[in-house]
C-alpha cells in the first residue's frame, strides 16, 4: 500500500503509473510507480519542494533517483 500521498502539498502533482486502486487505497503494480512534479519560480527551490513532497510518501521497497536536475545545477554554479 502507498502511504502518504494524502500528504503532498496541494499544488504538487503526483502522477501514477505503476498503481492499482483496490479497497480504498493506491498500491504498486510495479515499475515506475510515481512521477512528483512541481513548478516554481527558480529551479533550486522547485527542486527541493519535490523532494520534501516525495519523503511524504512511502511504500514497501521504495526507491528514488535522488540526482535528477544534478547537471543543471553543476550548470548554474558555474555561471
């Protein structure tokens, strides 16, 4: 079961691929699970927002690329 999505900031997206929608509640079917998505008006701090939403969530063996927007951000520092 998917626990936490109830959580997530209001103008947070969370889109489903990988769930099945059984007996009141959201479970994995495997995959890609999740998809969090914002937006903002800098790209460091719409970042971090999706982070903080994402460590709402939880489920049995879960797992998240925690590098996404790595080069931008190597990018940015270098201007």
């Amino acid at each position: 079961m998917i626990k936490g999505l109830e959580a997530v900031d209001p103008d947070i997206f969370v889109f489903h691929g990988g769930t099945t929608f059984r007996d009141n509640h959201f479970f994995t079917s495997g995959g890609r699970v999740l998809n969090v998505v914002a937006s903002g008006v800098d790209f460091m701090t719409t970042r971090d927002r999706v982070y903080d939403n994402v460590q709402r969530i939880w489920f049995e063996n879960m797992h998240y690329r925690r590098d996404i927007g790595y080069r931008a951000i190597r990018y940015l520092a270098q201007e």
